[in-house]
C-alpha cells in the first residue's frame, strides 16, 4: 500500500506556543488530506479536509483560527496549533487520499501541551 | 447524512479461533465503497479490506472477509485462525461519493477493540 508519513509522532510544548505538525504522501500524489484528532479508545474525529491549492474546509466546531492547514503541493499538507493549550493535548493523524477514493494514513503525532 | 454503527465495543478470541465484528451503515448512494481499518496499540490506522458495493462478491484478503449484504447495509468482518498480532482496535468506515470538498471524506464507526487471547 501507500506510504503517507507524519512528523513529529510526538511533541511536548509550552501553553502559548505554537506547533506545527507535517504529513507527507512519499510515493503518491494528493490533492486531498485530511487531519483527524482522536482521544484514548475513541473514533477518529474530522477536523478538516485539505486540498491542494485551495483553502481548507473546516468541520463544524473547529476553529479555523486555531488550527491553520496548509497544503501547498501534492505531497505535503501541514497543521499548525497555534497558542496550544492543556486542552489541545491529544492525537492527531492525518491521511492522504488517492485516486481510487483509499485513504492512507500517517502514524499520528502525540501532542502534549504542559 | 452518511453514518455507521458498530455496536460491539469490545470483543475477545482465543488464538485460532475465528471472530465477526459487525459493522451497519445508512447511506443514499447507490456506488460506493466500504472499508474496514484496524488500529494495533501502535495507533498507526492500517487498511485491513475494502469492499465496492456494485460487486455482489464479498471481499477476501488473506485470513480476513467480508460479509457485505447491500439490501441490509450491513458490513461484517470475519477474522478467520486469530493470531495475537490481530489485537487492535477496529474501524467499519464509509466515504462519500459527494462531489467537491467532501468527496472522499470517511464516515468511522465507534470502533471495536479486539483482544486475541493464547
């Protein structure tokens, strides 16, 4: 299958600062990724859908302002948390899509914001 | 709106045995996919199978299969000869043939956590 790779898989950060959080598709192109956030035993939650070239489109219930995506070419898209706090401490896995519709997944950043 | 229910939170095996996670969903597409993941304590998501739902046949890889029933939209999983490698958490997940930003976007189950005993 396709490889998509995650960078950091964990990050510790002082509340106030901001982290940014890289996923990569190596040997595929994607104009579409996505970024979920997870909590221990749960489902995966969409936080947005980001497209190549375009802006992100944002779930209901996440602020746009807080967590800034950018996908600037077909391979990479990034998630910025900005001014983190203890609240936004959680998982964070992004996926890329390819064009049989079959999301891959990274390995997931930890994110603990003290 | 699309969604998709597992209604086994947690299930165990023994080694070698043979499990079915069960996996129900509601959706208003006629084509469409369907996919099974598992996520090992590793948390990294793999893709475990995927199922088209114009093909009557049901999808085989390995020791895993499905038992797609369209009319019912039901979507089990059948893990045949259980090793302990299979212990992990499983996902049911549905994308959306919709066009624009949400095309491709996965609807998940609730997940069910699978423990494979010796």
């Amino acid at each position: 299958g396709a490889v998509v790779s995650q960078h950091p898989s964990w990050v510790i950060c002082k509340s106030g600062t901001s982290v940014k959080i890289e996923c990569r598709s190596l040997d595929f192109q994607a104009t579409t990724m996505f970024w979920y956030r997870q909590f221990p035993k749960q489902s995966l939650m969409l936080m947005a859908t980001s497209n190549e070239g375009s802006k992100a489109t944002y779930e209901q219930g996440v602020e746009k302002d807080k967590f800034l995506i950018n996908h600037a070419s077909l391979t990479l898209s990034t998630l910025t948390v900005t001014s983190a706090h203890p609240e936004d401490s959680s998982f964070y896995i992004c996926s890329a899509r390819d064009l049989a519709n079959i999301q891959y997944f990274g390995a997931g950043t930890r994110l603990s914001v003290l | 709106a699309q969604t998709v229910t597992q209604s086994q939170p947690e299930m165990s095996v023994q080694e070698a045995e043979t499990v079915t996670l069960s996996c129900t969903y509601d959706t208003s597409e006629n084509n469409y996919y369907l996919f099974w993941y598992k996520q090992p304590p590793s948390r990294q998501m793999i893709l475990v199978i995927r199922q088209e739902a114009y093909k009557q046949q049901n999808a085989t890889e390995n020791r895993f299969s499905v038992n797609f029933q369209k009319a019912a939209k039901s979507f089990s999983l059948k893990i045949s000869d259980s090793q302990l490698g299979d212990t992990a958490m499983y996902f049911c997940a549905h994308p959306t043939n919709a066009g624009g930003t949400s095309y491709g976007k996965l609807t998940f189950g609730q997940g069910t956590i699978l423990t494979v005993h010796p």
